[in-house]
C-alpha cells in the first residue's frame, strides 16, 4: 500500500462507506517531513547556501577525519530527504558553534577540503555579526 491513502483510490472507496466526510489520511513521517520543509524554506538562503556547503563536507574523508580528531565523532550528513535528519546537523552545528572556527583553521592550516571551509569560515565570520 503507497504511503498516502489518498493517492490508493480502492481504499479511499471504501474508507468512505463508513467514514463521512473522508479526510487525507497521511503518513506521520511524510507529514512532519512535509512541515520541516515547510520551515527549512523560511531560512535565510545564507543559512540554506551553509547548510548545503556543511554537507559537501561531511562527504569528504579528509574534513570528516578532522572532525573526528576534534570531536570524537563523525559529523551528521543530510541528504536533504528527511527532516530529522537535517535537524540533527542543525542541532550538531548549533551545539559546536563555537569550536567550528577553529575547526575551519585547522583545516586551512592542513590544506584539507581548503576552498569549501573557506566559504564556510566565510559565513560563520558573517553570521556572527
């Protein structure tokens, strides 16, 4: 069965012999996905253009190998699919916000991932005013 039983004609048919008026029944994940969209859109494209340059890192060995001698941990990723999971590398950025300089020197410093982490130190120096 497809994950909307409003897109399953069959079922909305019979659903609504007993169920009047018939509302959209949606899946939970979808729905909340559909709401965390919903707000990821009203970002600034600032935050968007950080975000989407943070995943470009995650993706790379060398920035990920930094990152874990730093925090003892492997960045999150996002694909963008989900909305919990770009939650989680929002709540993973927010809590290192502080450290995420010197993260960005340090791999500026060790010539790794060097054109990316500059756009971001970049918007980190903005974003901090």
């Amino acid at each position: 069965m497809q994950d909307r039983v409003e897109a399953n004609r069959v079922a909305c048919n019979a659903l609504s012999a007993v169920w009047h008026p018939l509302l959209p029944i949606s899946c939970l994940s979808h729905t909340l996905d559909k709401l965390g969209s919903d707000v990821f859109d009203q970002c600034s494209q600032d935050t968007k253009d950080f975000l989407r340059r943070w995943n470009k890192l995650t993706s790379k060995d060398t920035f990920v190998n930094i990152f874990v001698a730093k925090f003892g941990k492997a960045p999150k990723k996002a694909g963008g699919v989900r909305w919990r999971a770009r939650d989680d590398v929002i709540n993973e950025i927010y809590t290192n916000w502080k450290q995420l300089k010197d993260l960005f020197i340090m791999c500026i410093s060790q010539k790794r991932c060097v054109k990316t982490v500059t756009k971001l130190k970049s918007a980190y120096n903005s974003a901090r005013g």
